[in-house]
C-alpha cells in the first residue's frame, strides 16, 4: 500500500478508527487500518491512517519532504479536503492497492497501462435462497445488490435502442460513470476517486469500454 490518510481533526469523532473514516465517506477503506495522532498537510494535528505490513514498517508517518498530498474532492454535503490522500514520490501500482481478500475478476487494461480487476455481476459468487415452495434461487450477496441492479437497469436501458439490423446504442454519462467506476474498483481495491485520478485510470476510451464489458456488451470497432 503506497498512499496513507490524513483526517482533520474537525471536532470529537467518538467510536473506533472506522467509525472516523465513515464520517468521511471512506467505510470502505477500513478493514486492517490503523491510525495514530499526527501532523498533518492542513497544518494542523489530525489522525493519520495505513494499513500495516511486513513491507511498511517505518513508512507510517507524516513526511511532506518525501510525500504528495492531495485534499478529496467535494462530495454532496463535504467540503473538500474533509480528508487528504499521501502519496509516496512513486505512484502506487495494481499490486500495491489489491485487497487481500480481492474477488475474482476479469483483468482489464486501463489508463495505466496496467491490468486491473474488475468484478462484474457475472464473476460474483451465487448463494442459494431457499423458498416458501422448497425451490433455490441464486443470489449474489447482498452487498453487492447495488452493483447487479445498476449494470440490469443499464442493460434493460440499452435493449430498448435496438434497432432492426440488430445494434444496440449505449450512451455514456462521462462524469456519473467515471463515479460508478470508482466504486466499482473499490470492490477489488483499496482505493479513492482522488487514487483513480492520480493514476489516471479511467479515459473517456477506457471507461466506454469497461461499462461495456460489464454489461456484455462490446463496443464495435
């Protein structure tokens, strides 16, 4: 892991270490953190954040001489710089960011030039359901709902433009699905919209094409 987070100390957040990083819209990115007071990019004290391994021992700190800092960008009710991201002086790669616990995926190439796994409805695992009738549905765990029904609405969307020779036409929001690709990246790794746009990820190109392939729908050459 090659960025660290800093929150402001914007007044008292009692609870736990995940209990501050939701505060901050950041939930996702709290399993095996930790955290401890310290300077910040503000200017001020706050709470600095990393997950600790083998391969991070004495990288937990506050170095601005040797650091990146970028403040989040707004987000609905949050100003920006509600947190700040660090990087170290080289950039983070795929492997530095994949979760442990990843989830199978397709390895797409994105703006990177690096492969990276997307999880699609298709890859995720099923479990059954038992019903009233003694029949099983399959479903995909709950957490992930939002991600079946965004891609099913975009499906059932696409469908309705088809045309007699047989084409489908997709249109594309560049701006909400840029977002929806964050959090669609999230799922596999440990990451924010201010990672993603450091590392330029995602292009106009390459986000038509990953919405596509999750969809199952190829763009034509």
């Amino acid at each position: 892991m090659k960025f660290l987070i800093y929150v402001p100390d914007c007044g008292p957040v009692e609870g736990t270490p995940a209990d501050v990083l939701k505060s901050v819209g950041l939930a996702h990115l709290a399993r095996g953190i930790d955290v401890k007071a310290s300077d910040g990019p503000n200017e001020s004290r706050g709470r600095l954040f990393w997950w600790l391994d083998s391969k991070t021992a004495g990288h937990f700190a506050y170095k601005p001489e040797s650091q990146t800092w970028i403040p989040s960008a707004k987000c609905g009710d949050r100003e920006s710089g509600a947190y700040w991201i660090g990087f170290f002086n080289d950039s983070p790669t795929e492997e530095d960011l994949r979760r442990p616990d990843h989830r199978a995926g397709a390895f797409v190439k994105l703006g990177d030039g690096d492969r990276w796994s997307v999880v699609s409805p298709r890859s995720l695992d099923r479990f059954p359901l038992l019903n009233a009738d003694g029949t099983l549905t399959w479903v995909v765990d709950e957490a992930f709902n939002w991600l079946v029904s965004d891609i099913q609405k975009r499906t059932a969307e696409a469908l309705s433009t088809i045309t007699e020779d047989g084409s489908v036409t997709l249109s594309f929001d560049f701006e909400k699905d840029w977002h929806f690709l964050c959090s669609v990246m999230a799922i596999n790794y440990r990451i924010t919209p201010e990672v993603v746009a450091r590392l330029r990820l995602f292009s106009q190109a390459t986000v038509k094409e990953v919405i596509s392939a999750l969809m199952d729908m190829p763009l034509k050459s």
